[in-house]
C-alpha cells in the first residue's frame, strides 16, 4: 500500500466504510481524484502532495538577518512570521570616580500571519543600538516585514542613561521601549532596561538591574561591585538590551556599554 508522500500521483486506499486501511487519518482536499468500484474507495493525488494539501510547511523556516526582500516558495498560501526590533545599548561611564551606566531596553517582539498574494515580501532588520564611551547608549531600529502593502513594525528601544562621576549617590534610569508593534496579531512591547544606581561613603557600592530581555533574546546579567569597575557585558541573541559600565573607584577608566542586539525575522511558508 502506498500512501502520501512527496512524489506524484500517490493514492490512498480506504476500506468499505470509507476508513484508512492503517489507522490513519485522510485529508480532503481540492485537485483529488475518487474512484469506488465496489470494494474499495481510491483517492489519487493528481498533482502530488504540495499541489493539494493545505498546510503544509513548503521548507525549513527561513531566518532574517540580513538583506531587504525574500522570494517565497510556489504554492505558498500563508506565510507566518515571527521577530522582534533592534535592542538598545547600555550606558557608559567617564574616567572620574562613581559614574555610572544604566542597561539596555530589549526590541518589540511580534507575530503575523498573512494570507500569501504574491511570492515576494521585503523587510528591514532592525539595527543594534551602540555603545558610547561616557554617556547614553545609542539607540536601537525599528525590523519591518511588508506583504501586499501592509507592513508589521516592531520598534527598537533608546538607551541605558548615564551618569557622570561624583561624590553624590546618584541613579540612572535604563533603556525603554520606542513603542508597541503595529498591524501584528501579537506582540509584547520591549523590556524596560534594569536602573543603575551608587552609594557614596561609608560603603561605596555600585549595581545595576538586567539588560531587557523578550522570546528572541535575553538582556545583559545585572552585576554589582564593591569598590570596583563594572566593564559591561553582551545579552545573547537578537533585540537584547545591552549592559551598562559603571565605575566605583578612584582609578575608573571611561568606557561604553556593550550594544544591544540586532533585529531578525522567522519565516515560515505553508501551502
């Protein structure tokens, strides 16, 4: 007995009350042909398995780091895409004692299904916000994907703050969302970047929260020090908020916070 696989002209055979011969379940669908000669009900697949049957995923999700456009498979119906914005860097510090760099905003993460119109979509991939030696974070871009005229944004995040060295206890707030996604069928708007705040004497101590984090990618780890110099740390992924530096020492050397992470897209094909 043969049954469905990605050849043409397959045929799946039932028994007298129309059930699969193996416990299987038949799809029905449009192209098929049906013949009953008494016994036995055969179903032949004219054109072969990605002709007929509707959802079913056409080839290996595709990931988006690059580039502006993509070209979909034929018999593609509906197309799913996942991704999030650029994350945000964290703040930096300056070469005087006690000066401190918030973290990182993560980017809006978002999803969408679109009922395919043609087999072209184009997209922007959201850029990374970069660090700056003694002062803010840079800011992070917006990721698009645009099918037949409508667009999904996901937005990028501003940057970690920071401020300069003195003998005050001070704080820094950290990166924030740019904004909520528009035109996706969910989303979770970006993570807010952790504070960073010092204390002065008797004990001088520096700390700072998270990097912010979302389903792609996670933020830079929060750390603290006790007379010390924070050189800043990376997140992992794509759209993480970058982590701050922070200095509580007499000898601090000025420095950026690390950057955040770039946007991506998945993309996912089915006919």
């Amino acid at each position: 007995m043969t049954w469905i696989d990605d050849i043409q002209g397959l045929t799946v055979v039932l028994d007298e009350n129309g059930a699969p011969v193996q416990r299987r379940s038949v799809i029905s669908f449009a192209g098929a042909a049906v013949a009953d000669d008494g016994t036995k009900t055969v179903v032949t697949i004219a054109g072969g398995v990605g002709s007929g049957i509707q959802g079913r995923l056409l080839r290996a999700p595709q990931y988006l780091t690059s580039g502006t456009s993509i070209t979909h498979p034929a018999g593609t119906r509906l197309i799913k895409v996942r991704g999030v914005g650029g994350g945000s860097a964290g703040g930096g510090c300056d070469a005087a004692a006690h000066s401190i760099g918030a973290m990182g905003a993560s980017g809006t993460y978002g999803e969408k299904t679109f009922t395919a119109a043609s087999l072209t979509s184009t997209y922007t991939i959201g850029a990374a916000g970069v660090g700056v030696s003694g002062a803010a974070g840079g800011s992070s871009g917006s990721s698009t994907f645009t099918h037949n005229g409508l667009t999904v944004t996901l937005p990028g995040a501003s940057g970690g703050q920071f401020v300069a060295g003195s003998a005050a206890s001070k704080r820094a707030a950290g990166g924030a969302s740019l904004g909520a996604a528009s035109n996706a069928d969910f989303s979770i708007q970006g993570q807010v970047g952790g504070e960073a705040f010092n204390t002065t004497a008797p004990l001088h101590s520096a700390q700072t929260g998270p990097g912010g984090s979302h389903p792609l990618g996670f933020g830079a780890p929060g750390r603290a020090a006790i007379g010390g110099l924070l050189v800043a740390i990376a997140g992992q992924g794509f759209g993480f908020g970058g982590g701050g530096r922070m200095s509580d020492t007499t000898t601090a050397a000025a420095g950026a916070g690390s950057n955040g992470g770039p946007g991506c897209w998945i993309v996912e094909e089915y006919s």
